[in-house]
C-alpha cells in the first residue's frame, strides 16, 4: 500500500501513541486519539513533524516552525488547521472531539507561540467545523 505524505504523517503519529497495530486499518475504523490535555496531545500527534519545541523540520517535506509563528496570534487559524489540514498536514477533525482541538491549539499558542489571553473553548472549535 502507498501511502501520501499527510497519510504517512497520521500513521507514524498513530503508532507513536501505541494505537496502531499490525494488519490494522485504523483510519477506516474510525479511531480517536484519546489524550486530553494540550501537552500529551501535541507530543502525540504534532511533535512527529513539528519537532518537540515545535521547531520545524525539513526533509522529506517542509514542517514549519511553531515556535514563535505570527500565525499563532490568530487561533482561529490554528484550530482550522487542526480540523481541517493544509497542503501536507493532514485533517485531524475526525480523530479528535472539539475539546482536543481546544486544547491543543491552546497549548500550541501558550508554550509554543507565547501568547497569552484567554484559552480557545470547544465552541469555537464547534464553529469552524460548520
């Protein structure tokens, strides 16, 4: 089976949290990701790319840097990204509820990009995914 670079990058974040198992098709079988705060969620399932302190990497694709990045300001931004994917980052809506993508985005913006304010709620999750 040839897997995309997205499809790839699910998979590896997959096994990295010990959910994929061999002869498993986790990605028809619906699977969701199960941690819930913001920290063990990025370590899962971003890290992989983004690297641990949310540098970025280049190699078989270009990972952008998190640490630091304007982009953060905006979180709405950030949580359609989540939901939804860009280019090589693949859509995680179907593998996290909207409270996984709050927290996430949340640390993301915090710890990563330094910005401080209010934390995203599930609603505003909610809302993008309309």
């Amino acid at each position: 089976m040839k897997l995309s670079l997205p499809t790839l990058a699910l998979a590896l974040a997959l096994a990295a949290s010990g959910a994929a198992h061999a002869g498993d098709d986790v990605f028809s079988q619906g699977f969701r990701f199960q941690q819930r705060d913001g920290a063990a969620l990025y370590g899962a399932i971003c890290a992989g790319c983004h690297m641990p302190r949310g540098q970025g990497a280049q190699g078989a694709g270009t990972y952008p840097a998190l640490a630091g990045n304007p982009k953060l300001v905006a979180a709405g931004y950030v949580g359609n990204l989540v939901v939804n994917g860009r280019r090589a980052m693949p859509a995680f809506g179907g593998q996290l509820d909207d409270e996984q993508i709050a927290a996430v985005v949340t640390y993301v913006r915090r710890e990563l990009g330094h910005i401080e304010g209010d934390p995203v709620r599930a609603a505003d999750i909610a809302a993008l995914r309309r």
